[in-house]
C-alpha cells in the first residue's frame, strides 16, 4: 500500500509539472498573440508616418540647397 502512494504522488507530481509546462506555453502565446495583434493594428499607420517622415528628411535639405 505504501507503494500505491508514492507511485500516486509522483504521478500527481509528474501531471503538476505538465500542467505548469502548459500554462506557462498557453501565456507565452497569449502574450505573443496580443503583441502581433498591435503591431498589425499600427502596422500601416506607423508605416505611412515613417514614409513621410523619412520623405521630409530629404526633402528639405535638397530645398533649402
């Protein structure tokens, strides 16, 4: 009987670590998701600031030549 208990807890300890494993993953790739969900919101916005932006650093100098 004392074997059945321990083989249960290192199985419950084994299924511990496992389920810690899958909720650490589940976080990251929630984490990762709503990251890559904001960078493609601002994604053509910020490209288009940046394009104008980059465009005026030109631009002006040759201008002001």
């Amino acid at each position: 009987m004392a074997e059945e208990k321990k083989t249960g807890a290192i199985r419950m300890a084994a299924i511990d670590a496992i389920m810690t494993d899958i909720k650490f993953k589940a976080q990251i790739t929630a984490r990762t998701n709503k990251l890559d969900s904001g960078i493609m919101d601002s994604g053509i916005p910020g490209f288009a600031l940046g394009m104008l932006i980059s465009l005026a650093m030109i631009l002006v100098p040759v201008f002001l030549i």
